[in-house]
C-alpha cells in the first residue's frame, strides 16, 4: 500500500471509530442526568436504576473514548508532521481546552460513579451535570480546530510562512459555529435513536418494559427533537460550504456545470468524465434556492475549480446523499413518534412502532459517518484548505500501512470488548438494575 493512502486511510479509520464513541461520551450524560433528576423530584427506583445503568454505559465510552482520542493524537503528529509544525501553534488552543474539559469530566464521572449514598443528593446531580457540559464542551472544541482546516484565519500566510499568529481568531473561525451546531445535533440524534431503538428491542422482547419504557422515552425525545432539527442546522452549513469550499459544495452535489436555475441532484451516479450525474433525478432552481435563497441566482459548479483542486467527486456525492437520506428518514419518524405522543398515545406500544425504532437503531451513526466522509474528503486536496496540500504534510516515514493494519487491530478489537460489555450490562438489566 502506498504510504500516502495508508497515512489517510488509518486517520480515516481512527476517526471513524472515534466519532461514535465521543458522540455516546458526549450525549449519554445528559440522558444520565435527565433520569437522575426524575428520581430525585418523583422518588420512583425504576429512574434510580435507570440512572444507574446509564452510568454504567457512561464510564465505559469515557474510557474507550480516552484511549482512542490519545491514539489519534498520536497519529496527528506522527502521520502529518508538516501539518502539525505550522497548524500547533495556530490551532492548539481548542486542543489545549479540550484537555481541560476532559480532566474536569473525569473528575465529576469519578464523584458521579462513587458518590451514591455519600454526597449530598443534588451536588450529585450536579456532577452528573458536570460530566455532561464537559463532554459536549469536549466535542465542541475538537470541532472547531476541524473548523479552521476548513475555514483558516487567525494568521497570515507569507511567503511560506505563518505570521501574526492570533490563536483565538483561528479557533473562533467563521465555520466554527455552523460545524459546532450540525455535530452537536448530530450527535443527539444519532445517540438518542442508537440508545431507543435498543431499549425499543426490550419492550417489544416484554422484559423489564417499565425500565426499557422510561429508558426509551428520555432517549427517543431529544433523539426526535434533535433529527427534525438537524436539517436546518444542515443549511447552514451546507450555506457556509458555498462561500467557503464551493469545489466541496459542487462535489456534494456532483454539479458540473456553472449556471443559472442551478438544479438539485437527488441520488445518481456521477460521471466525472462525461461530467453528468447518470439516473439522477434533477429538480430545476432547487441549488440556487438553498445557496442563494433565490431560485436564479448562478451557483459555481466544477468547471470553475482547476481539475487539481477538486474533490473526489463520487466519494463525496455518495456519502452527502447518504447523509441526507438518512436524515430525512430520521426527521420523519422523529414527527411520527412526537404525534404518536400527542395525538395517537396507542401506537407507542404498537410492535409495528415498535421495530420502526430497532430497524432505525443504528441509521444515527450511519449518517454521521457520512457527514464526517463529506467533511473530510470534500476538503481534500487540502489538508488547510487553499493553504496546505494532504500531500505536503504526510510524514515521510516508510513503512505506514504496517502501523494501518496494526491500528486497525486494535480499534477492532476495542470495539469488539465496548460490544461485549455493553451486551452484558444489557443483560444484566434483570438481575442488577431492575430486580
């Protein structure tokens, strides 16, 4: 394997794998904290052993969290030197933050996991609290420094050199609060369907339904609200791509050609040669109107990107098309499940409503996967996009795809240990948490 691609395709699998277990670590405290505060004002135990199970699945995914996190920067030094000599001191700040707000969450899961019937009950809520502000604090700020390889400021870069270095203009770039918003509310969804549609497998098994039922609704409520949200934080970002990375905007939707009435491309089969999207279905104006809020305005497609700065174009098509796909699915039965709430309470233990939840278990991370695929490879030639070329930082180390299979070794294997204990923390439900 070429060093190159083997540099590119271990950070890809790191961060595939990391995404998910930071995504759970930052939005099942909040679920934790939300079932401990039930308990504490109505005093009933199934939210007690609910929050105590939770905590359980918490400090599992803070410490595979932890170990892949320190994996991957490890390989941000060791994979790209020349990125790191210049971006460190322009983007090290978030870094250095998110250090703080891991130590401050290990501290607070640490009074969390061990304060039971020795803290004062609500400074242990508060902790729980802490845990889950820490976690997404977390999240946010590794966010923003993969905000300004796709937006960067904060220095000036001449003749090769990077001057006037001003480290919190670089980590408050103008992606960063679009990037923060979209991963953010990904993260809910894909976390809060994950976490239902296990607890949805329960119910529809009958076993333990009064804790699987008060699991699932904590779950399955900002899962819901965060799907039908997630596709207005989606224009933003898709917005901010147009002005930003307009060659990551036209690979997304495999548009060519520059024009008036830019049409939209649902699905398709691009064709980077023939430059056309084959058995795509075209919706006239429909490009203009989301980048422009006008249905005429021009929309600059490929033709106006030199062939060596674009993107891999059916990469980046395939994965935003996923996304959006899955998305879509996910708003839609998120409204299902908020008028079954409303209007139509006897759907809720339906078995049919029940396997819509366990079919949609894993769709959450499916499409965040996707999403992270349109960030990253539509980036690319770009390490720093218009600054840094992926190829003018890759270390120049031999031998890296030895170091790819081993990583992917070891992130398999991590994996497969978080699914046994999550597997045996589920079947434990009976006989620890909810007797």
């Amino acid at each position: 394997m070429d060093d190159f691609i083997a540099a590119r395709s271990q950070m890809a699998l790191s961060l595939g794998f990391h995404i998910i277990y930071s995504c759970i670590g930052m939005v099942m405290p909040v679920f934790m904290a939300i079932s401990h505060y039930k308990w504490i004002k109505t005093k009933d135990p199934v939210y007690k052993n609910v929050t105590i199970a939770w905590s359980k699945g918490v400090a599992i995914f803070f410490a595979t969290g932890a170990v892949s996190g320190t994996m991957l920067s490890f390989e941000l030094g060791l994979l790209w030197p020349g990125f790191m000599k210049h971006a460190g001191p322009i983007f090290g700040m978030p870094f250095s933050l998110e250090g703080t707000a891991f130590f401050i969450e290990a501290i607070a899961l640490g009074f969390f996991l061990y304060g039971w019937n020795k803290l004062n009950t609500w400074f242990h809520w508060v902790t729980g609290i802490v845990v889950g502000v820490s976690g997404i604090a977390s999240g946010i700020l590794v966010v923003a420094a993969n905000s300004w390889m796709n937006s960067p400021s904060g220095f000036d870069y001449v003749n090769g050199k990077y001057l006037n270095i001003d480290p919190l203009k670089a980590m408050f770039n103008e992606a960063w609060f679009s990037e923060a918003l979209h991963m953010t509310i990904a993260a809910f969804s894909a976390t809060g369907f994950a976490v239902a549609g296990i607890h949805a497998l329960m119910i529809y098994r009958k076993q333990n339904v009064a804790f699987h039922t008060k699991s699932f609704k904590i779950a399955i409520v900002f899962g819901a609200a965060a799907a039908i949200l997630q596709p207005l934080s989606g224009d933003i970002s898709a917005k901010g791509a147009a002005k930003r990375q307009p060659a990551k905007l036209a690979a997304m939707e495999a548009y060519f050609h520059t024009q008036e009435y830019a049409p939209l491309v649902i699905g398709g089969i691009p064709d980077t040669a023939a430059k056309k999207v084959n058995y795509g279905l075209e919706i006239p104006g429909l490009l203009s109107f989301l980048v422009h809020d006008d249905f005429k305005t021009v929309v600059n497609g490929l033709d106006k990107i030199p062939v060596k700065d674009q993107p891999p174009v059916a990469i980046t098509h395939y994965a935003f098309q996923v996304m959006v796909g899955i998305g879509t699915l996910m708003m839609f039965i998120g409204i299902l499940y908020f008028i079954a709430l409303w209007k139509k309470k006897g759907w809720l233990n339906k078995p049919w409503f029940l396997k819509l939840f366990i079919i949609a278990t894993p769709t959450g991370f499916i499409a965040l996967e996707a999403g992270w695929t349109v960030t990253e490879v539509g980036r690319q030639p770009w390490i720093i996009q218009g600054v840094m070329r992926t190829s003018e930082a890759v270390t120049k180390m031999p031998g890296i795809q030895y170091t790819f299979y081993l990583f992917t070794f070891i992130y398999f294997t991590l994996s497969v240990f978080v699914i046994f204990l999550l597997k045996r923390q589920i079947e434990m439900v009976p006989k620890l948490y909810d007797k």
